[in-house]
C-alpha cells in the first residue's frame, strides 16, 4: 500500500476557503459557515490519500486534477511525487475553467 501524499494548499485556495466563510457567515451564520467550510477543508486533506481519483482536466491545464464536494464546490489540484497541492477551491457557478485556464 502506498503512504498517503501531503496535502499542500496553494495561496489563492486559502484565500478561497477563507473568502467563503466570510461570505457563508454573512448570509447563514457563523458556526454553519465554519462547520462547511471545515468539511471542505476535510475533504481536500482526504485527496491525499487518493490522489489520482479525481477527474484528469489536462484539456484545462496540464497536470490539473479536480473533484467535487456536495455538488457545488469544485476542488482543483495538482499532484506531485510526494504531495498534492491544492491549487483552488470554487463555489457555485463561477466559471472556474476560465479561471484556471493556462494561457
């Protein structure tokens, strides 16, 4: 069995989960909008130990990786030899595949 990878977080993802609590805390409340955003940051620690499961989008970039989360959260990756990092996390509709697009 192989050990599981690290799991890195990119700056702009902290920044993202960190913008979505504030957002979510705004319009429900405080404790839901920690609690939700803890259970992404759960499930982006829980890539480690699968990595390559989720869906290959080299179409979008090369070496990008991405998964979802209660359906509206998309969670971009990237893996490496010894860890993942993860390089953005999107919520609702915005067109995260013009955002992470490579020129």
């Amino acid at each position: 069995m192989t050990r599981p990878r690290d799991v890195l977080y990119s700056p702009e993802a902290e920044a993202q989960i960190v913008a979505l609590c504030d957002y979510l805390a705004a319009r429900a409340s405080p404790s839901a909008a920690e609690a939700y955003t803890n259970a992404i940051v759960d499930r982006c620690d829980q890539i480690g130990e699968l990595p390559l499961a989720g869906i290959a989008r080299d179409d979008i970039r090369r070496g990008l990786r991405t998964t979802f989360f209660r359906k509206r959260v998309v969670i971009a990756y990237a893996v490496a030899a010894k860890a993942v990092t993860i390089l953005a996390i999107f919520y609702g509709g915005q067109d995260w595949e013009s955002l992470l697009r490579e020129e």
